[in-house]
C-alpha cells in the first residue's frame, strides 16, 4: 500500500461519490441505475467499468468525463479512469428499487 494512500478509500467510498453522478436524460444517478459493474483501487488511481443505458447514448462522453473529475475528487486519489463496456447489457432490472419507485417502474 502506497504510504500516502488514504485509507478510507475504499469501493464503498468511490461508489458514494458516483451517486453524484447522472445521465442527463434520467434524473437517478450512475450507482442506483445499475451503470456501475467494477471499481478497481490501485494506490492512488481509480478505475470503474461502466456501462450506458444504450449504445448511442449522445451523452457517453460526457458521463465519463463526469465520473472521472468527480473520482479525481476523492481525497487520495491522483488519477482515474472509466472504461465504458457493453457486456453485460444494461436492463431496467439492474436498477436498485430507489430507481424504479423514482422512474415509476416498482
């Protein structure tokens, strides 16, 4: 471990603070969408695999840039990146139940 890691970073942490984070189409953030597969923590870089609602989402780059600056904010973390995947394909049933009562699909 990095000597100047701190050490409350941890998956929980990260996840927190993507719950600030939205498509801009949808108004639940990235975590309680289901969006988020994978948090990796390496010293001080941050890496999360993501999906998107839908392959042609016109916002794509936009999210992950948001993702990333909102990452580089956590208090030891120097670096992040986001990798945008596919597989598994994204369906409403990985929304958590918070998004499906605010979407009205519960």
């Amino acid at each position: 471990m990095n000597e100047h890691q701190n050490k409350s970073l941890s998956e929980s942490t990260v996840l927190d603070a993507l719950k600030e984070c939205y498509d801009p189409e949808v108004p639940v953030d990235i975590v309680n969408l289901g969006l988020v597969y994978g948090v990796t923590i390496v010293d001080d870089w941050v890496g999360v695999k993501m999906t998107l609602t839908s392959p042609g989402c016109p916002a794509s780059s936009m999210i992950a840039e948001q993702v990333k600056d909102r990452l580089r904010k956590l208090p030891g973390v120097t670096d992040a990146d986001v990798r945008i995947v596919w597989q598994p394909e994204w369906t409403p049933a990985r929304m958590s139940d918070e998004a499906k009562k605010k979407l009205g699909r519960l």
